[in-house]
C-alpha cells in the first residue's frame, strides 16, 4: 500500500489532509468532534453579519488566542498565523485547510511562508473550525499550535451571489501621509440536480497598501565628513533597541491585483458515497514601490549614491529603496472518494495537490536615480515548488460497543525549487547569468490509530497513537557557478501519543483534559541552507533536529443559556526549537539553529452568548494569558530566561452584536495584545517604531442593512480607534470598508 501511495504521491510533491470542531448550524465540520478537548468555530453566516472580512483570514479576527499577522488587504506573503504558544514568526506550527486540501505552506517556516489564503474568498466559506493543540493523532506534529479547516459551500439548491466591496485607509507615519484605496468584486453560483452538485467562485481583488518598510541608516553608521549631496528630509527616530537611527524613505507599497476561480463538482454514486473535486485557481499581479523623503540642494528626490545629513556620509545602497515586481500563479487540486454518514464504517480516499504553476519576483541590484526605471537586477523564480497529499481513512463504530476508532494512512510531500538569475533590465528582461539556486524535498508517511470511547454517560475518553516516518533529500545550494553542491539525505522516526477524557458533572458543567506529543519537523527552506565558500557548504547544520513538544491543557466549561464559558489551562515544553539565531562560531552569520528549550505557561478564557440581557444582543469574547520562555538555549546563552519572541502575554477579544429587527446588525469589536518581543535577547523594547513588535488595542465596528431578501449593505470601520501599532511592519490604520451584495 505503502508503494503505491508513494508513486501516486510523486505527482508534484506530496502535503497532508484531515480534520476537527464546533458552534451552531451549518454543515458539519470536518474536524474530529469527537475527541473531548478545546474547540472552537464560526459559521460563515456569523462571519458575514459581524465581520469586516475582506480576506478569508478575517474570519478568525475574534477566535481565542488566535492572532494572524495581516498587514493590509490582500497580504498575500507575511500573513502567518499565531497561536496560544506560537508567534507570527513561526508559520509551520500551525495547520491551515480548505476541505481538506492544505493551504499551510510548508515548503518552510517564517513570514514569507504562510498560508495560502487566497484560495479562499470570504463568500464561499461556510463555515471555520478551530482545534487547539495537537491533540489529535490524524495530524502530523505541525498541529502542535491549532488546525484550521475553512468548510467551502456545496448548495443543495440553485443560489448565486455578487458582492462589491471598497475601502479607503489614511496613513500617517514618518514622511507619509497618504491614502490607500481599494476594492474587490466576486461571484458565486451553485446547484444540485439529482446527484451532481456543483459550486463556483471568482473574486477579483484591487488593493493598494500602505507602505511596510522604511529606508533607514543608524546615526553611528555614519562617517563624519563632508563627503556626498548634501540632503534634507531624513527623520531622526530611535530604532527597536533605542538607538538613534534616520528614517530616509517609505518603502515596499504594494498594489496588488489578485485573482480567484475556485470550481467544486460532487456526484453521489450511491446514498452514502459521494466523489467530489475541487480545482482552485489564485494569480497575483504585485508591484512594490518606494518614496525617498530624501531631497537634494534643487528639490529633487534621492534614491541613490553617497548622501551627507547633517555633517556624516552614508552610501545608499540598491536595497535601500528597492521596489520589486511579482508575478504570480498558483494551483491548486482537491479529489476524494467518500463513504459516510450510514454503516458502522466510513472510509475516505483523499489526495491534493498544490502548485507554483508560475512565481517570478524581479528586484533591481544596482541603486539608480529614479527606482521605476530599469537596469541590472536579480529576478527569483520559484517555479516548480508545491506539495501534494495522499490519504486513506477509516471510521468504525462497532455496533453495540461505545467506541469510535480512527485509522489512517498518509503521505505528504514538498519540493522547495528556488533559483535566482541576473537580468540586465530588472523589470522587462529575460533571465541571464545563473546566481544562486536552492533546492530540497521532504516527505512525511504516517499511520495513525484513535478510539474514543463513551465509558458512561458522563466518562469519555480518548487515546490516539501517530507513527511518522520523515524523510529529506535531494537537497542542494549553487552559486553563480551554478554546480548544485548536495546534501546528505536524511530520514528519521517518531512516535505521537495522544490522550484526552472528559467528566460530565452535570448538564451544565464539564471538565475535560488533554495530552499530545507533537514532532514538527524540520522544512526544506530550514535544513537546506547555508552558503558556499571554497566550493563547501558552510553556515548551515546538516543534523538540524525536529522540534519535539508536549502540550497539555485542563478545561471547565459551562454551558449557558444560548452560550458557554470556558476556562483553560494550558501548558507547553518545546525542545528543540527551531529559530534563526547567530552562530556561535561566527556571530555575525544567523541561521536556523535548535534551541534546547521553550516553556509555556497559560490560560484561556472563551465566552460566547446569543441573546444576552436582551433579544437579538450576541457576545463572544476570550482573553489568554501566556508565560512563555526560553529555559535552554547552548548557541545563545544570554537568550535563556528570555520570553519567546512574538508571544505576547495577553491577548483579548470581544466582539458585541446587536439585531434590531430583521433589517439591523450593529457591530463593536474589540482586539487587545499586550508586551511582546522580536529578538531572543529582548533586547527590542521600542516597540513603536519600524522593525518594532508593540502592543496595541483595536477598535473595530460594522454596521449592516438587510434591504430586503436579496439585497444588503454595510459600512464598516477597522481600527476606529486609528491605533498605530507594529510587528515589525505596520499595521494599516484607520480603516473604511463599504460593501453591497446581492443573494439570489
């Protein structure tokens, strides 16, 4: 069996599939409800009648402990997901889904590789369900944060659905004041005639964000001279670790034009078994643009050459204020064969398939006067990259036994293939001379087993065990000579127990406790790394280890009249932990190195009502608590007593809305994240600025009008409060958002 999955696998390179969780109608999720532990979901309906939800990862705005790292609509290439334990620096601890298909991008673990959101537009979702932690044994060990599976619509009647949208956003910062429009259109029709069904999805989006990045220079950098065009209009700021540094220029606006088709076919061939296929389509069109403060003696902008401020020298470099272009073109494959729903046996034949049918970003290398205009530059191709999955899964539930056991087998595959060539016309031209190329694969083969078993009407409990076997290789760096130098392959074991069991105390009080061991091994982009000196690789670790945690949590949870409130308590000990630090052998060189380490202490609170103190009033709200520290790290010892970067200690959301009447949705929400850091030495506390993680609090509101059955519009505003706030870039700013839809 075994075999042939692994020669179906090969189709691109191989991913993962599964599932889990809960709150009101709709659709069932496709996540393991059953095992007793920490669970939470929203319906697309809510998401529409509450959320300001321009991009599929909206949805998960007000969920406890969840936070993702959006800086403008459309961010398409740093919107990681963070969780109670994870910081928005560590994208492959957490597992993204879309029906099963994987969006988590896998391919390696940072800001630039993040879920792939945009093969979702928030029109199709039906529904979005959270597991937290890696508490069930059908994942693999990247579950160790939370697992997301957006639930896309399937009609069991004909209905169609238009929807525009736009917004406006002013930004002050530094030398900016400016204004950032956009607007998104999309499309949806589905039906079911007998035993076909049949969905469709195109969306359109049009985003101009603000700028991320800003040119810079520290003071003591400088040379004291005479030397260069003397220049105004830097900024005299500090930088996250206070030191005195001049901001030169804003830089990486991106205009983004984003395409989405999404088709979704399903035939039921009998009662209980249905074939299903999705094909999932996302191009992105992206232009990066730069605005120097800097002016010369006549008024002219500077982008390039030696500049004097104030009696000291700096040379611009081509980074400085390098604009870039992409472009993009993703896609993606989804079939499964499914048995469920009647017998005392489900089973599933699932495989997916993600591609990077096309992925060019051009960026100048040489500092020019005017960076719109052409000359040398390096274009990235990453053509070729994706993953796939393969999956087989069973469900018994042998007749008058209280069990419920899963079983699995799987495959799940990447292939990382980067390579950077010279060009002479950085925006126009062809490829040229080769400079470096970066290539590795890396497989997971799993089986799994679980039972849950209803010992009573108040006992339940659950013990699950996940078999992994990962494999690396193919692994290879070249420089402008381009010979491929390899690296060694790799292939290691591990064993995940996982174990929960809940107590019903009564109907209205449960408590429940879950364990998990979780391996999240390491990604191509972390194990294939380094740089070539006298035709050796150097500055990388060949025997980079997996991180191997054990998560645990303890729930009391009340059910409410229309609602609940939960409280848990949850711990994390990481080792292993995989983070770019500085060698110890060359301190000036960071790369992907394990930290021995990582403790976290915390506790949740969830609290949802419909109804509360008068009709038609609904609140959700959370806050989290986290202690999360670094307790042994040999390669940075000053790191060790350190909280882990980009895990805040709190966190809060509260989300109030009110139905007046059928006509009426009134929304207030609220986002709270309190002191964090971005460096392992914490050394970064100016959090305010660029480069800067601050805390912040976010008030958003939203006010929709149902017309009548087919018709709605609505105005929103995110960030009413116009906080500015940072994670190394900055967040958008006062927000705008008004939409108009049309349900057939």
């Amino acid at each position: 069996m075994l075999a042939a999955m692994g020669a179906a696998a090969s189709m691109v390179c191989p991913a993962r599939a599964d599932h889990v969780v809960h709150i009101t109608a709709g659709r069932p999720t496709s996540l393991p409800a059953q095992i007793p532990t920490t669970m939470e979901g929203i319906t697309g309906e809510q998401v529409e009648d509450r959320i300001n939800a321009s991009d599929s990862e909206d949805a998960l705005k007000y969920l406890p402990s969840l936070n993702v790292r959006k800086r403008y609509i459309g961010d398409y290439d740093h919107a990681v997901l963070a969780s109670r334990a994870s910081g928005t620096g560590n994208s492959a601890r957490s597992l993204v889904y879309a029906d099963g298909i994987l969006l988590s991008n896998l391919l390696g673990n940072g800001a630039t590789y993040t879920p792939r959101w945009g093969q979702v537009s928030p029109e199709e979702i039906e529904r979005v369900d959270v597991l937290y932690g890696p508490f069930s044994a059908a994942y693999p060990g990247n579950s160790v944060g939370a697992v997301v599976d957006f639930q896309i619509r399937m009609p069991d009647q004909l209905e169609a659905h238009v929807k525009l949208s736009g917004y406006t956003q002013g930004f002050r910062q530094y030398g900016s004041d400016t204004r950032h429009d956009g607007g998104q259109a999309s499309a949806s029709i589905g039906d079911r005639q007998g035993a076909w069904s049949w969905w469709l999805d195109v969306s359109r989006l049009d985003s101009n964000g603000q700028p991320i990045a800003f040119a810079n220079k520290l003071v003591s950098a400088g040379k004291a001279n005479n030397d260069g065009v003397p220049v105004t209009g830097a900024i005299a700021d500090k930088n996250p670790s206070n030191a005195d540094w001049l901001i030169l220029g804003a830089t990486s606006q991106v205009h983004t034009v984003q395409d989405h088709a999404k088709v979704k076919l399903a035939y039921d061939i009998a009662p209980a078994l249905r074939a299903s296929y999705t094909l999932g389509w996302w191009r992105n069109d992206a232009v990066r643009t730069s605005t120097s403060y800097l002016r010369d003696g006549a008024g002219n902008p500077v982008y390039g050459g030696t500049i004097n401020v104030a009696g000291r020298s700096y040379a611009l470099l081509a980074s400085d204020f390098a604009p870039s272009r992409g472009a993009l073109e993703h896609v993606m494959h989804g079939l499964s064969l499914k048995k469920n729903g009647r017998g005392e046996f489900e089973w599933e034949v699932a495989a997916s398939r993600y591609d990077y049918a096309r992925d060019l970003v051009r960026t100048p290398t040489v500092a020019v006067p005017d960076p719109a205009t052409g000359g040398q530059g390096n274009l990235t191709d990453m053509g070729g990259s994706g993953w796939n999955t393969l999956a087989l899964r069973g469900v018994w539930r042998p007749l008058g036994i209280a069990h419920t056991v899963e079983f699995g087998v799987q495959r799940d595959s990447a292939c990382l293939r980067t390579r950077v060539t010279g060009s002479a016309d950085w925006i126009h031209g062809a490829a040229g001379k080769p400079v470096s190329r970066f290539v590795g694969d890396t497989r997971l083969t799993s089986v799994y087993l679980q039972d849950t078993w209803r010992i009573t009407d108040a006992w339940k409990t659950t013990l699950g065990l996940r078999r992994e076997q990962w494999q690396a290789f193919d692994g290879g760096i070249a420089n402008s000579a381009d010979a491929l130098l390899p690296f060694k392959a790799r292939s290691e074991a591990s064993w995940s127990p996982k174990a929960a069991v809940s107590y019903r105390a009564s109907d209205d009080w449960s408590v429940k406790a879950s364990a998990g061991r979780a391996v999240r091994n390491p990604t191509a982009q972390e194990l294939f790394q380094g740089s070539i000196v006298n035709n050796d690789i150097v500055n990388s670790d060949p025997a980079l280890r997996a991180e191997r945690s054990w998560t645990s949590e303890l729930t009391a949870e009340r059910q409410l009249d229309k609602g609940s409130l939960r409280l848990t308590g949850f711990h994390e000990t990481s080792r292993d932990a995989l983070y770019s630090q500085p060698l110890p052998s060359a301190p000036t060189v960071n790369t992907v190195q394990n930290i021995a380490r990582i403790r976290t202490n915390g506790l949740e609170l969830s609290y949802q009502q419909e109804d509360v103190w008068l009709h038609g009033l609904a609140l959700t709200g959370s806050a989290t608590w986290a202690d999360s520290v670094i307790t042994g790290n040999s390669a940075l010892p000053a790191s060790v007593g350190k909280r882990q970067p980009r895990v805040p200690d709190w966190r809060a959301t509260l989300l109030a809305s009110y139905h007046a009447g059928e006509h009426w949705t009134s929304t207030l929400g609220l986002r709270y994240s309190g002191r964090q850091y971005g460096s392992l030495l914490n050394n970064d506390p100016n959090g305010m600025t660029y480069m800067g993680v601050s805390d912040y609090l976010v008030l958003d509101a939203r006010v929709r009008y149902r017309f009548n059955r087919q018709w709605s519009g609505s105005v929103g505003i995110d960030n009413l409060n116009n906080r500015k706030y940072w994670a190394f870039h900055p967040y958008t700013q006062r927000m705008l958002v008004a939409e108009l839809k049309f349900d057939l």
